[in-house]
C-alpha cells in the first residue's frame, strides 16, 4: 500500500491518498499513517492523475535504434505520463492484428499503459482499410494514418463510414501533401531568409476543413493531431459550434516556439507541421484556454543524432518531449496566468482519457492508481544528456523551466521518483 500525505489537489486543496492494489482505496485530509504503508511526502506538491499522452512514436517495431516502447515508456514516467498512445508509422506499420499484439506484449512489462493506435488504410498506403474491427479486439485503441496523412476524400469518408458503426475514433494528421511537399520550415519570412520552399499553413487549414466536413456528413468521431496554424483553431471552433463530433489537440511546441527557432537550432527545430508564426502561437493558447483545443499530447518523435545532423532539407521532422511537456505547460501556460492547473490537468490527462474512451484521468476512490505528483515551482534546466529516452533531439535544450515532476505512480507502483 502507498500513502500519498500532505499534497495539495489541482483546487488547492490538502488532500491525502491512499493506494491498495494498483486502485485508490481513500482520499482525504488526514488519513492516518501505518507501517504497512510505503509513505510519500507531499508536501507542496501537486497531486494529480496520471497525464494521458494520445499521441508518441515509440519506434518499435522497426526503428528501435531512435527508441523502443521500453525506453519510451521511462522517458513518459520521467514526465509524468502514465498512459500513452503509439502512432502506427513502424515497420511493419501497425496495420494488421499481430503488430498490434507484439506492441501490446511488449508494452506488458512496460511502467506505463502503452496503448496502440492501428493504422486506417494498408501500409499507410492511403488506399485499403484496414481491419477495425481486428485491430480493435487486438488492442488498437484508435485508428490514424499519422505520418502519412490520407489525401482522398473517398477513403476517408469510406474510413469514416466504416468506424461510425462501432463508434471508433478516428485521428487525422491534417495536412495536404502536394502543398506541403515535406519542406522543412513554415512558409513565410524564415523560409524566404533561408532562400527554402515553405510548408504553407493552408497545407494544413484545407485538410481540417475537408475532414470536419466528412465528420459532419458521416457522424463519425475525428480527433485532429498537432494543430498548429490559426486557421485551424478557427475552423474547429466554428465545427464545434455546428455540433460536429470533433476534438484537437496541440503540443507543447506550438505554444512556445515560432518559426525563428529554425534559425537558432535547426534541424532540431525541424517538426512536421512545422513550427509556425508569433500569431499562430497566440491563437493556439487562446484555443487551449477557450476549449477549441481539448488536448495538450506531445508527438514524441525520437530521432537519432547522425538523422538530425543531416542538412535542414534532408534530416526528418520531429523532436522528442515527453520529458519536458508538463513543465512547458505549466512555464509557459500556468504561471503566465494563461490556463489554471485544472485546464491544464484537464488538457493533459483527463480529456484525452475521455476522447479515448480508456478508464484513466480521474483522482477518486475505486479508479486505477495512476498519478503523478509534481512542484509547479521547481525550476530547473533541461538537459537532454539526462534523459531517459535512447534520443536527444529537443529544441528545449538548455531552457530554464519552472515546475517538476516528483513521483509517477502507475497501476499502483512508484515508477519515477525525483526526491534527492
């Protein structure tokens, strides 16, 4: 048994938590300590449910040299994480139900929940479905093309269609590849200074539009990945206002980063979509604050040093985070007084579990053990050399931020702790 003491909750209330078999069995204000208790000091921390990333690459199977779903899951306890959702884009891609059982297999021994999202169409391919409903019974919690995102609309729609009848989310990286073209920067002034071709923000505001349209005709459930333009926050505010069953999400990267980081670091700030103007980063922290966007994930994209050491055009696109993203959030939307700790909690944890549909996000008596405990005060320094994850390449790096995870608790273990 764990006994959680003298912890404050999101509200700011002293709260107390008892643990028993991976289950919170009590909560309150002055639970009495025992010897048969494990004892956690929490004074002047935070305790909060366990943050649900939706959205990581863990690489495996195929790629395990940048990480692997063991690796990955350290790197997601040292942040906090205690549930996370692996894209499909291995090799072999997540599209039939053996890969999704080796990921579920191996993510058994793993110190968090690592749920599978299965790929929609073959191969990512863009073409064939999938089998749902297979994927589904393996473990599939989910189904998107991310990476290669599905450029018909008749097989969308035909996606749609098909996980309508069970009720099936369907997660869409939003982007028009023949605008898009996988150029390295955002199109505008830094490309221009670069003497580069831009990724356009249309590339992405076009395929968010034709997808909640395909959500409003078919009534299936889309989740958008990794929104980071303006234009996209307005047309999901505009679905949501007209009833479509729709839900986005962000990552810590576009509400602290703009396109000059390209200048600064480079490739290590190469990331698809691509990091984006001033006023893009404004408009993604009002949609986190107004509820347009329902949930904070990271993209956790692991590459490996030689990748990223490539030239800006010809190293991949992505930055790893899920060691940081908590401590951004709370640098650079909680004490800038943009969101409270019960959005940001709610953006982290509890609305993700909710879209997921998954037995997670909630602090109460007879729910899975499954918390983290942080300081919201704490600063410290990023230093990637210290990671848990086999990859370093964050653009965070260096950056002093100002809250830190202490403990990690999953399926009623202590999984990370941070105490000196």
């Amino acid at each position: 048994m764990i006994l959680i003491k003298n912890g404050n909750d999101i509200y700011g209330e002293r709260i107390d938590v008892l643990i028993k078999d991976e289950v919170i069995t009590s909560i309150g204000n002055d639970i009495s300590p025992s010897s048969d208790y494990v004892h956690i000091d929490a004074s002047n921390y935070i305790v909060a449910p366990g943050l649900v990333d939706m959205h990581v690459h863990f690489r495996d199977p195929g790629f395990e040299y940048k990480e692997d779903i063991i690796t990955g899951a350290y790197a997601a306890v040292a942040g906090g994480v205690t549930t996370c959702c692996c894209m499909p884009n291995t090799m072999p891609v997540a599209d039939k139900a053996e890969i999704i059982k080796y990921i579920a297999e191996k993510a058994s021994t793993a110190p968090v929940r690592v749920l599978p999202v299965g790929a929609v169409t073959f191969k990512q391919k863009g073409s064939r479905l999938t089998g749902f409903d297979a994927l589904s019974k393996a473990g599939a919690v989910a189904f998107s093309n991310d990476g290669l995102p599905i450029q018909s609309a008749a097989v969308l729609r035909k996606a749609m269609l098909k996980a309508k009848k069970k009720d099936y989310l369907i997660i869409s990286h939003a982007e028009d590849e023949e605008l898009a073209k996988n150029h390295a920067v955002n199109e505008g002034p830094v490309s221009q200074q670069l003497a580069l071709p831009g990724r356009p923000a249309i590339a992405e505001d076009i395929m968010v539009a034709r997808d909640v349209m395909l959500a409003a005709q078919t009534g299936a459930k889309l989740h958008i990945a990794h929104v980071s333009t303006a234009g996209s926050v307005d047309i999901i505010r505009k679905a949501k206002e007209l009833g479509v069953r729709v839900t986005a999400e962000t990552c810590p990267q576009y509400f602290t980063l703009t396109e000059d980081e390209i200048l600064r670091q480079g490739t290590l700030a190469r990331v698809n979509p691509p990091l984006r103007t001033l006023s893009d980063v404004e408009a993604i922290k009002v949609g986190l604050e107004d509820g347009t966007l329902d949930a904070i994930a990271t993209d956790h994209a692991p590459h490996s040093l030689l990748e990223k050491e490539l030239s800006l055009i010809d190293a991949p696109s992505g930055m790893i985070g899920l060691e940081t993203s908590l401590a951004l959030a709370l640098t650079f939307l909680y004490h800038r007084k943009r969101l409270s700790l019960e959005q940001i909690i709610k953006l982290m944890s509890t609305n993700p579990a909710n879209i997921l549909g998954i037995d997670a996000g909630t602090l109460e008596i007879g729910k899975p053990a499954d918390l983290v405990i942080f300081d919201p005060h704490q600063q410290w320094t990023v230093d990637s050399a210290l990671f848990k994850s086999k990859s370093t390449n964050t653009p965070f790096n260096g950056m002093k931020l100002c809250g830190k995870v202490k403990h990690t608790i999953c399926r009623g273990r202590v999984v990370y702790s941070d105490i000196l």
